[in-house]
C-alpha cells in the first residue's frame, strides 16, 4: 500500500469511528450491543484495507449502517434528519476505503475521482434532504409522490449502470 493510499483509507476509517460512535448518542440501554455492530464494522473495514479481505469492506460499510437503523429502530425515531449526511458519510467512508485498497488514491485519476464522489454524496445528501422534507409535507400520496418514487429509483439504477461501465474501463 502506498503513502497516499494509506493516508486516503486512514481518513476513510476515521469518518467510520464517526459512523460508528453516532448510533450510540442516546441508545440507552442497548449502547453495548450497537457498539459491537459499529466495531466489527471498524475491525473489518481495518481488514480490509490492510489486505487481509478486501472484499470485507463492503461488510463493514453494511455494519456500520446496520448498527445506525437499529439505533434508530431503538429509538424509536420514525423520521431522521440526519440520514442523509449520515449516508453521504458512509458513501465516502466505503468509497475512500476502495481507493486505499485498489491503490487509486496515488494515480493521476486520483483528483478527478475525489471530486466525483463528493458531487455525489452532496448530490445524495441533497436529494435525502428534499425527500425528508416532503416525507414531512401532510400529503395523501398520489401520483406527485409516486412519480419521486420512481424518478429516485431511476437515479439509483443509473447512477449505479454509470458506476458499473467506468469500473469496466
């Protein structure tokens, strides 16, 4: 691993501790046990920029978002504000977790990708913000919010098709 990948998954792991430690703000009783989500989390994501399972780092990512609906679900907080930043960090998180582990962080693509994955998690935690702000709106449904529906899912599937043909090139 180089330095700048090494530096890339570091920053990557420390948005994670992030990811991991805010589920736990207020958990109460069950703290322990989202606890151990978030640290198997962390531990795999270590595995897996270390080389020991790269392929883990999908898993930890998976962990650490467990672990924040299921604080959550405990909570009983039945719409969260806070989602979207708190996706568009774990977005970041797994993606910089990537680049230390392909070794993309020290190529001459570096800057371009970097800026790609920012535009997309502000894109991301933009769109979350419209939809929690419509999620709040007193509508009976209808067409408006079935037509979000599926212009987001559309989004995903491209934004997704678009990942998939720029990892094949």
């Amino acid at each position: 691993m180089t330095a700048a990948s090494a530096r890339v998954a570091s920053s990557g792991f420390l948005i994670g501790v992030g990811l991991a430690v805010y589920p736990l703000l207020g958990a109460g009783a069950v703290r322990t046990a989202l606890a151990v989500v978030g640290g198997m989390g962390l531990l795999l994501y270590l595995f897996a920029v270390g080389g020991l399972w790269p392929g883990g780092l999908g898993v930890a990512v998976g962990l650490l978002a467990a672990e924040y609906l299921a604080s959550l679900y405990v909570r009983g907080v039945q719409l969260d504000v806070t989602a979207p930043i708190y996706a568009a960090c774990l977005f970041v998180c797994g993606e910089l977790g990537w680049l230390g582990v392909d070794g993309g962080a020290g190529s001459p693509r570096w800057p371009a990708r970097w800026f790609a994955t920012a535009g997309l998690a502000l894109a991301g935690a933009a769109l979350g913000w419209v939809l929690v702000i419509v999620a709040t709106v007193p509508l009976a449904g209808g067409l408006v919010v079935t037509a979000l529906g599926v212009a987001a899912a559309l989004a995903a599937a491209t934004t997704v098709a678009w990942l998939a043909r720029r990892a094949n090139e």
